[in-house]
C-alpha cells in the first residue's frame, strides 16, 4: 500500500505573523468583557444550591433503631482509589443479630476523590455520598474523620437495606430449592 504526500501550502504574512488570531481573540473578550452580565455570587451570605446527584462528602449511616449500617465487610476499602478508606473489622456485643462491625472506620477527606465507588460497592447501603461541600480543619489530623464524625455527619437513613431482620421477620418464606 502506498501513502501519499500531502503537501502543506504555504502561510501568507499576516498568518505567519498571528497578528489576526490575536486581535480575533481579543475582540471576542472585549465583547463578552462590555456586554455580558456579570453574575456574582455572595458566597457564603448567600448559601450555593447543589445540582441534583451532586458528590459531596461520603458518610455513614445508621438505621431506624441507631445501630451502624456497616458490617465490615470492606467492600468500601477495596474498591477506593486513593485508599482513602480504613476499616478495622471487629466483633460486636452479645445479642446482635450480625456478628461483627466495624471497630474502627476512618476517611482520610485529603486523598478521597469523591468518586462515589464506595457507595455503589456498599451491600449494606451503610455509606453514601451528601451534599456537603464545605469542611475544613487546620491541620492534617483533623481531616481525618473517624467513625463518629462520619455517623454524625450521615445521620439515619430508614429505607433500604435491613441487615437487621431475618428472613422470617421480612415476610419470606424458604420453601426449599427452587425446581
């Protein structure tokens, strides 16, 4: 197969010297610089509206009755990018119905991306992503949230997933294997 050669013509003064592309660009400024209006938000008097969807900062979350959602299971820690994600699995008090938790869950917020993984990878739909855009802290410590800063910020969530109940207790019935 041969290729053939295409030959590049040959750029005139004014293109070589790129004066009409400068003065093109600057005139499409001043344009937008005279006759635009200017928008202007009062950031943080006037508070920003988030679209819908938005991923802001992920958080956990605990049931109707107050126990935490999250399991241990580590799902969150394995699918997360930045390894922003800490679990340390434990087991939980006598009489729960799930045999362990987490003894400890940290979010290290300077490495997280926000990019919702965790959330999608969660069976227990114990972690989720808010709205809340705005956190600061004045060291690298404090950017660090434990599990009861991210309880706190992701507060109840009552539909969805009830690790909790049994199958009796949700209406299911095992009638043996399926034909």
């Amino acid at each position: 197969m041969a290729y053939k050669l295409v030959e590049r013509p040959d750029l005139t003064l004014a293109e070589r010297l790129y004066l009409p592309a400068v003065m093109k660009g600057l005139s499409l400024t001043l344009k937008y610089f005279f006759k635009r209006k200017k928008f202007t938000r009062e950031y943080p008097e006037e508070p920003t509206t988030v679209p819908e969807g938005y991923r802001g900062l992920p958080a956990l979350v605990t049931d109707d009755e107050g126990r935490t959602k999250c399991v241990a299971c580590s799902m969150c820690e394995w699918v997360c990018p930045p390894e922003a994600i800490r679990i340390i699995p434990g087991s939980l008090e006598e009489g729960n119905p799930v045999e362990k938790g987490p003894k400890e869950f940290t979010l290290d917020t300077l490495r997280c991306i926000f990019c919702g993984l965790c959330e999608e990878a969660c069976p227990e739909e114990a972690i989720f992503l808010t709205d809340q855009y705005e956190f600061c802290g004045e060291s690298r410590e404090e950017m660090i949230f434990t599990m009861d800063k991210l309880l706190e910020i992701g507060g109840t969530r009552i539909k969805g997933v009830k690790k909790w109940k049994k199958e009796s207790d949700a209406g299911f019935h095992n009638k043996g294997p399926i034909r």
